[in-house]
C-alpha cells in the first residue's frame, strides 16, 4: 500500500497543464466556498460580540428589534429596582434605558445614503459596556447636542470625524469624539443623550433597556419574574443572545446563495478533475497493468487514483483556503436586513470553516477521480500489453 501511494503522489502532477488548472479550479471554487463562510462569520461574530455575557437585555414583548419596541419609562422604574441587577457603592443600580433611532448619512466609498444607528443612552451605557473606549477627544456632555462616534462611521462616512457636525431630529450636533468598542457592532453607531435624542425626536419612550446581573444570578428565574409582572410587556433575553438574532436572517441568506454558487462552480471542478484523471488512466494503462502483473489487485489500483485525486484536490483546497484567508484584512460594509441600519464587518475565518473547506476539496476529489479509478481498476492486464 505505501509504494502504492508513493504511486499515486509521484504521478498527480505528471501532466502538468491539466494537473494545474485542475488545482487552480478547485482552489477558486474552495476560495468561494470560505469568502461566503467568513463573510457570513464575519457578521455574526461583529454583532455577537456586540453583547455582554453580564448583561440583559428588555424589549417590547414580541419586538424583533430595538427600532420597534417601545418600553415607556414606568417600565425601566420596575426592572431597575429588582434585586438581581448589580449596583453601585451608592446603590445606584447598573442599569440604562436607551433610545435608538436611524438618520442617514453618505458613504465615502460611493457617496450613497444609508441608515446609520444613533443610539441614545446615559452614563451607564459605558458602565454596562467596558469595551467601549474613546480614543479621539472625549466623551459627550449630558444635556448638551454633542455626539460621540464609532470609529467605523469616523472611518466611512462623510462629516463623521472628529470636531464635525451631523444634522438630525432638526438639530445640530457637534461630533466631540471618536470610540472604539473591539470591534463590535457599536462601532458602527453614534452615542447621544438619551434625553436629547427623545427630546429631538419627540420621543418619551424607550427602546430598550439593558442591564448588569449579579454572578450566579438564575436567570430563567430572573427571566421568569419579569416577563410574569402584570405591570410590564417585555421579553427579557441575553445580550449576547439578541445581538446574534439581528444577524440571523442576512447570514442565513448569504450562506444559501453563497451555497448555491459554490456547489454550481464545484460542477466545473469536478468536471476538470475527472477529464484530469481519465487522462491519466489513457497515459498510464502499461504502468496500470504493470501493477496488475506485480500482483496489485483491482482494489488496489482504484485506491491509487483515487488517492491521486484526492491529494491534487487537497492542494487546491488548502490553496483556496490559503487566498480566502487573506479576506481577514479586508472590512466591508452593508445593511442588516433585521435593522436597517449599515454595519461595518470584516470576514473571519475560522477552524470550522478551513475543516469544511477541506472536507468539501476533498468531496470534488473523491466525486471526480471516482468514475476514472473504477475504469483504470477495470484495466485488464492483457489489453495493457496489448497497449504496449
């Protein structure tokens, strides 16, 4: 078995010009294959991040977002004095009610307008929210018509930096500083007053409310209480849990078309590595029953094409999972379906995804080196020296 492989690997690229498009096609179907896994990834990750496992998070019962859930401040006096929530030295519970609402500002890129979240919310949202660091000026007044922004809006929009001004809610906001939130999607915002921005859009409500439990909180008890009080319609959720739901539908969408033209262009690949492989069975019958004389039966031989075919679809793989990592480095942008509003992504690649890039090399390989290895084993030793 082992000169068999040796066999195998010797000959995999012993036609050189189809052995190359061959790896060259697998490699760019596998390319595909990862660009749509880790843009997909990409975006799951940036909004789960986006929550805190200490943290919980209240909506309007049976709101799929923050946009449409309307929680009027009666709401907030109720769950912010449950004994679950963290507080501070002074008693002062760990808890911030926060408006959200959607302006439009223009793309650097191409100068289109897209929605843009603005969220409004107090001094607590940086308390439940450490990741959150300014790193340009400094953080907004309360009170006051100043702004702060993520580094992504900083980055891509026009007017967005730091010492500009936006308009909107009929006024005009002076931005007074830029913040980083590793990489989530708060990044992607702009932080207001809660106040000023309920009062700008003549909004008394809240969106949302989010708080710090308590470690070793039971949260489906927690969960239980709140959602039970006659006095409140709100469904009560992980942070972490709600952000990765506003990602469900776009990802599930990219990775059903990504998937469809992934396996389209993966018809093309197995094709070229078929029509590679029945070539090497025509050039190599002598060699073929050669191996037969040596006393390699049928089983043997269909092993080392396949093998053959495996490993010239193993180094397109780890090609194309080679070229789609360097996607890591690129950052796009594009609308939620489940908000509305523009987000800021990279694509990540992961473990799971380079396992599933292989795996799926592999397949191609196994799918078109098989019909070539059954006819190279059907080879009969006498029409081999016949070939001679």
């Amino acid at each position: 078995m082992p000169l068999l492989v040796s066999y195998s690997l010797k000959n995999a690229f012993a036609r050189k010009l189809t052995g190359t498009l061959t790896v060259a096609g697998i490699a760019l179907v596998v390319f595909v294959f990862c660009a749509v896994l880790m843009l997909a990834n990409g975006l799951e990750q940036t909004l789960a991040d986006t929550g805190s496992d200490k943290n919980v998070i209240a909506v309007r019962k049976s709101a799929n977002t923050e946009l449409v859930s309307i929680l009027v401040r009666a709401d907030a006096d109720i769950i912010k004095s449950d004994p679950a929530i963290v507080r501070e030295a002074d008693g002062t519970p760990r808890f911030t009610g926060e408006v959200l609402a959607l302006i439009g500002l223009a793309k650097k890129s191409d100068s289109n307008i897209v929605n843009v979240n603005v969220r409004g919310g107090s001094a607590a949202s940086f308390l439940v929210r450490p990741a959150v660091k300014i790193v340009q000026g400094r953080a907004y007044r309360p009170g006051s018509s100043e702004i702060i922004v993520g580094s992504k809006v900083a980055k891509g929009y026009w007017g967005a930096g730091q010492g500009e001004h936006l308009t909107f809610g009929g006024r005009d906001w002076t931005i007074v500083g830029v913040f980083e939130a590793a990489g989530s999607g708060f990044e992607s915002e702009v932080w207001v007053d809660c106040d000023q921005l309920g009062a700008a859009f003549n909004w008394p409500t809240f969106s949302s409310l989010t708080f710090q439990i308590a470690p070793g909180t039971d949260f489906v008890a927690l969960k239980n209480r709140l959602e039970s009080d006659q006095r409140l319609t709100v469904e009560i959720m992980p942070e972490r849990e709600y952000y990765r739901k506003q990602s469900a539908s776009f990802t599930t969408f990219i990775k059903v078309l990504g998937m469809f033209i992934a396996i389209v262009f993966s018809l093309g690949a197995v094709v070229g590595a078929m029509i590679t492989m029945y070539g090497a069975v025509a050039n190599r019958t002598i060699e073929i029953g050669t191996l037969r004389a040596l006393g390699f039966g049928r089983s043997s031989v269909l092993f080392a094409f396949l093998a053959e075919s495996l490993f010239i679809s193993g180094v397109g793989g780890l090609i194309g999972i080679a070229l789609a990592s360097l996607l890591r480095f690129l950052e796009i942008s594009t609308t939620n379906f489940d908000t509305f509003a523009e987000i800021a992504f990279s694509f990540k690649m992961s473990p799971q995804i380079a396992l599933q890039a292989i795996i799926f090399s592999l397949l191609m390989g196994l799918i078109g080196g098989f019909l070539p290895a059954v006819r190279a084993a059907r080879v009969r030793i006498v029409d081999a020296l016949k070939a001679r």
